[in-house]
C-alpha cells in the first residue's frame, strides 16, 4: 500500500515537472524559446509640439529688442511733430532737433508757403516755429522754435558714406499725424536719382523699405546706433501709403546745406550748365554713338559754366524710338569727371552733388573722334 502512494506521487511529480518545463519553453534539444510580448492594437497619440529655440536664439532676439527699446528712448526726444497751415489748407509733418539753439531739420516740401507753423514736441507742449532757410533743390528747410532747454534734443548726425545696402535701417516720424511711430526695415539701394518741377534734380538719395508714409516727411533715418543717415522725403506708391519705396535725403549732404541755411537762408548749389541723356542703346543705335556709356550732351545753357569752358551742345534733333521728345544729338559725350567714370546723367549729376560752387573739375569729353579733357569752374546754380 505503501509502495503504491509513493509511484502515484511520483507519477504526479514528474507530470508538474513536465508541465512546467514546457510552460518555459524548453525543448528537448536544450535550447529555449521566448514569446513575443503582446503589442497594443492602437498606435500611440502624437502631439505637435514646437521645438523650443535654444537659449542663445532667445538672448539674440531679446537683445535686438533692447537695442530698438534704447534707441527710441535716445532718439525719440529729438522728433517733433510740424503741424502747417496755408492758404489752402493744413498739412503736417516731422522733423528732428539740429542744434541746442531750437533749429529743426525738415523738407522744404512740409513748410513750403506756410502761413503757421506749430511744432509737437516730445512732451506734448506746442510752440510755434519760423522758417529761418528753404533749399527747394535739396527738400530741406530749417525752422527754428522758442522751447526750454531740457526739450532741446539734439540728434546725432552720422556718415551716410559708409551706409551700405543691407545694413539696418529705422524711421522715427509722424505718419498720418500719428506721434513718434517708429519703423524698421533695411537700406534698400543707394545714389537714386529723381528729377524735380524745377528741372533739377534729387541725387543720392537713399531708398529702405522701412515703411514710410505720409507725415514721416522731414523725419530723420537712423542706423542701429541712432545716428540720423537720411531725412525721409518722399516714397513711390501707387495707393499714397507705404508700398516699401522709401527715399530719405542723405545725412552728408544735410551737413553741408542746413549751416548754409541757418547762415544765410539759402544754399548755392554747384552749377555745370548742361541738360543731356544717358546713353542708352537705342541712343547708340539711332545716333551711331562711338560708346556705350556715358552723358550726351543735349544742351549748354548760353553763359553758363560749360558754355564758358567750351562744352558742345547738339547741333540737330533726332527720332529715337521709344523717346517722346526729339533729342538734340551731335553734342559732346562726357564719359569721365575727375578721372571718375560717367556712365550717364545720374552718376554725372550726383558726383557735382557733393562739389561746390567755385570748384575746378576736370571733364573727360569725346569730341567726334577726339578725346578732350576740359576744365570747367562750377557756378552757382539758378534759384529761380
């Protein structure tokens, strides 16, 4: 009986043990097997999330921020706003604070024929102004106000030779009468050239898509240090607001106008004598021109400069296509300045932009089939 119990034990012994073996995955050549883990019937949810920027990219931003912050706080006190009346109307504008004696920058344009002039200044008193000089040619004008000396602010003036395109660029003004916007863009291009009523032209001018619009007229144009580098003075736009042309009168040329202007209420700009064309290749074509760049010369004013040194007008009138009027051809073709070259009647027109009046240039003139250098003594240009 005995014996019997314990063969039934180990019967039900060695069949637990099998049991077990083969639960475990254990096979008979002494290898073993694992099973896969169950895997989930639903795939895991996916949350778009932004990858943060790292740090550095903050504290670049934030420091771009400080930078425009303090430049408004230096600068902003020396934008006014000039509020005009005439006999037809209002008008207003900007313009930024020259000297400790209240003498204002602005364009011609904003105070032209005004009757009164009232000028916003940062605090938000009014005191009124009077024009002390206009430069029509230029689009700069000088007022001059009666303000306490802690309103008095100065704007520092810097080198708009070392502007270059791409370089930052920042608009204080009162676009649309609406006091002290700021605005930012880049320097777009630089020595555009526009032509004015009187004949004359614009030159240098610095154009930046900062938006400029109505009212930022006479305002000044600053680089990333808050130096003024243009006063803005017109845009290019089709509706009369900002469409990213902008042009701002460079800082350079407000350094040698505005002491003229507080001196002696006007500025004597320096005078060739010439009206002409820049060589294009219908010029080229239609005249049988010896060159392809350069400024014909289509007309010498009688007792002017270049008419005094010799310089040639043209001598008949010529159909060029795609011309409205006839040109004057057979006239010189000025091609160098003072061993600069002249590509066309701009370049040629914004070089004599920063000579003077009673300055001696040197003109490299092709006379047919000679070459000529002529010295011309610059005059001082018509005011009417």
């Amino acid at each position: 009986m005995k014996a019997r119990l314990d063969v039934r034990k180990f019967w039900l012994f060695f069949a637990a043990a099998l049991l077990l073996l083969l639960g475990c995955g254990f096979t008979g050549d002494g290898a073993s097997t694992t099973r896969p883990t169950p895997q989930p019937t639903t795939l895991p949810l996916v949350v778009a999330t932004a990858t943060p920027l790292p740090q550095q990219d903050y504290e670049a931003l934030e420091l771009e921020e400080r930078l425009l912050v303090n430049l408004f706080q230096r600068v902003g006190p020396s934008v006014v706003h000039i509020q005009v009346t005439t006999a037809t109307g209002s008008g207003s504008g900007s313009g930024f604070f020259y000297d400790r004696e209240g003498h204002i920058v602005t364009n011609n344009h904003v105070v032209k024929d005004a009757e009164t002039i009232r000028v916003v200044l940062a605090d938000g008193s009014q005191v009124p102004a009077e024009v002390v000089g206009t430069d029509p040619d230029a689009d700069l004008a000088v007022i001059v106000v009666d303000a306490p000396a802690e309103l008095v602010v100065p704007a520092e003036l810097g080198d708009s030779s070392t502007v270059r395109v791409g370089q930052w660029a920042i608009a204080i003004g009162n676009p649309f009468g609406l006091e002290r916007t700021v605005t930012r863009g880049i320097i777009s291009a630089l020595g555009r050239v526009f032509p004015q009523e009187s004949g004359f032209s614009i030159a240098n001018l610095i154009q930046t898509d900062a938006a400029i619009n109505p009212g930022n007229s006479g305002g000044p144009l600053l680089d990333l240090r808050g130096r003024v580098i243009g006063v803005n003075t017109m845009i290019i736009s089709e509706t009369g607001a900002s469409a990213g042309l902008g042009f701002a009168i460079p800082v350079n040329v407000v350094k040698k106008v505005v002491p003229a202007l507080i001196k002696d209420g006007f500025y004597a700009h320096p005078w060739l004598g010439i009206r002409g064309y820049t060589i294009t290749p219908e010029l080229v074509e239609a005249l049988g021109l010896p060159v392809d760049r350069g400024a014909l010369v289509g007309e010498v004013t009688p007792g002017g400069p270049a008419a005094k040194a010799g310089l040639r007008g043209g001598r008949r009138t010529v159909r060029v296509p795609g011309y409205v009027e006839p040109v004057q051809a057979g006239g010189d073709i000025i091609v160098g300045i003072d061993g600069n070259r002249v590509t066309g009647m701009d370049s040629l027109i914004s070089y004599l932009d920063f000579t003077e009046a009673g300055q001696v240039v040197v003109l490299d003139v092709i006379r047919g089939t000679e070459r000529l250098s002529i010295k011309v003594t610059l005059g001082q240009r018509p005011r009417e």
